[in-house]
C-alpha cells in the first residue's frame, strides 16, 4: 500500500518528513531482521506488539512506514505533555491514553475511528516495557481486543526482540557497539472471529486478548529460539508497579526471581 493512501494527510505530511531524519539514523545505530512484512495489510489494522525497551517505537515505525502503512501509536498521555515531544506527536497523529482511568475510553474511540477510517494503529497490550525478568511478553490488557471487536478490524502480532540491547529498559543509556539487531517478525492475523457479534463482556475481552498474546510470544519464541514460560509474568502479582520506572527494590525482587 502506498504511503499516498493514508487518510491523515497533515501526519502524513509531517511523519515522511520525520522518517527522512530518523531512517538514517537508525540504520546507523542497528541492524534490522524483518520476517513475513508481506503480512502487513492495507485497511484498516490493529497492530499488537510485545514492549522491550523506549527506542522500540521508533523502530517499529520504521517497520511500518518502509512497508507503506503510517503508524498510529496509542502512547500514554505523559508524553504529550512534553515541551516538542507533545507537539510532535500530535501533528503526526499520535492517541494520548491516560492507562488508568476513564479517559483510556476517550482514547479506545479515537482508536476506533481510525482503524474504520483506514489506518494501522499500535498498541502495546502489555501497557508498559515488561517486567518479565527474561523479558518475554506479560500479561495483557484489554484495549487491542476492545478495539478490535468494537471496529470489526483485524488484529495482526508482531514479536520483536533486541531493540533492548541497544536502549536496556527502563534505562536512557544507549549501547551503540557493536551494532546490535532488532528483530521484527510478522504473524498471521489472530482468529477472532467466533468472538465477533458477541457482546463484549469481560470474559469475551479477555478470551481475545489472551490469543492476541499466545500470538505475540509465539513469534517471539521463533525469533529467539526458546521456548517461552508456561505463564504469563503479572507484574501485580509479583508485586510489582504495572507502570513507570522500576525502583531498587523492585529491581532486587526482580533479580531475585530470575
């Protein structure tokens, strides 16, 4: 699908103009290794993807916008509120969520909207960069299967993994050298299809999201090779915050555990 296409015609205007800064830029800090990009469709998507570290989302618009499609990221509403980076992300059409709240529904709507009128939109089901302590994918939330069955949209998963190594999570301290690799691999679009016309109680969200997860880990098991724990990591049953920086006691439990 040509880029031309999207709807968003200010964001589009303004994120090609981005990519001509940060594409070269990130092909100089990494290496990539896309699998199965042929899977990315045109229309309307839900794009559901595993969180490793803060740099990810560049990278997986870099996946996007190369393979025809602008990224539209839901990102928690912090960032917007962040002189140049709030502007930015607005006029590249980017969905503020508050993660907690009733405001997320503002943006569940928003997210909506767009999967109907045409466009791919991210999420992140984990809600943050995870905490497992091997870095496999967590629990999910329920805002990609919402959006999903609300618009009728198809939901495809993308493993990534690597892009940790060169931004460690929950650090600002980069690790150029060597030039590491992110890994992007590309699923077949998860059956939802039993689920849809039902009402969309709780159970059904989180029967979804439970297979847009199992999805998720899956290609990232194939991407490194391993196979992945029997269940899945619940920060709040670990006792751990589900958001924000790690503290040293959590990060002690969490060495511990591993």
């Amino acid at each position: 699908m040509s880029v031309a296409r999207e709807s968003n015609q200010q964001g589009r205007w303004a994120f090609r103009s981005g990519a001509v800064i940060l594409k070269p830029l990130l092909n100089a800090i990494g290496r990539r290794d896309w699998r199965h990009t042929e899977r990315i469709p045109e229309g309307g998507v839900v794009v559901a993807i595993n969180h490793v570290s803060k740099i990810d989302p560049l990278m997986v618009s870099h996946l996007m916008y190369n393979n025809g499609r602008l990224p539209r990221f839901l990102a928690k509403d912090g960032l917007f509120k962040v002189k140049g980076l709030g502007a930015i992300m607005r006029t590249w059409g980017q969905i503020p969520v508050a993660r907690e709240g009733d405001d997320a529904a503002l943006a569940f709507a928003a997210a909506v909207d767009g999967v109907e009128r045409g466009e791919a939109v991210i999420f992140y089901p984990e809600g943050s960069i995870t905490r497992d302590p091997d870095g496999w994918p967590m629990r999910g939330k329920t805002g990609a299967a919402r959006v999903a069955l609300m618009s009728g949209a198809q939901v495809i998963p993308i493993g990534q993994w690597g892009a940790q190594y060169t931004l460690p999570a929950y650090t600002g301290k980069p690790s150029l050298l060597p030039r590491h690799v992110a890994h992007y691999n590309v699923g077949e679009p998860v059956d939802l299809d039993d689920l849809r016309g039902k009402e969309i109680t709780s159970e059904v969200l989180h029967e979804a999201t439970e297979r847009i997860m199992a999805a998720i880990t899956a290609l990232v098991a194939e991407i490194r090779g391993e196979a992945p724990p029997a269940e899945r990591f619940d920060p709040r049953r670990e006792g751990l915050s589900e958001f924000g920086k790690i503290t040293k006691v959590e990060s002690d439990a969490k060495i511990e555990r591993s």
